[in-house]
C-alpha cells in the first residue's frame, strides 16, 4: 500500500515512478458509469484486489 499527502509536491515523484515503470498500479476491474452500483458491490464485498475504476464514457 502507498498513501500520498495531498498536493502536487507529494504526488510529483510518484507519477515520476509510474512513469519510469518503477511503480505499477493494479487495475483490478473497469465498470461503466451505468454499472456503478455493480462496482461498488464488488468493493464492498472484498472481491477487488487492486483499483476500480468508473469510466465515463
């Protein structure tokens, strides 16, 4: 687990490690806006083992 203060001083050197692929993010599942109540279901029954994301699209 990483945990980042909030503001663009704390966040800089971890995007710089994303992108140098020094840090990788798990996405574990997508879910569209329609299926938000689907993602937050698989949340809260422990079922995702990395990020969700919700896409707008």
């Amino acid at each position: 687990m990483l945990a980042v203060k909030e503001g663009p001083a704390h966040f800089e050197p971890v995007a710089g490690l994303c992108v140098t692929g020094d840090l990788a993010i798990h996405v574990d599942r997508s879910f569209t806006l329609d299926e938000v109540p689907e993602a937050l279901a698989h949340v809260g029954e422990g079922r995702a083992l990395g990020k969700v994301v919700v896409t707008v699209n």
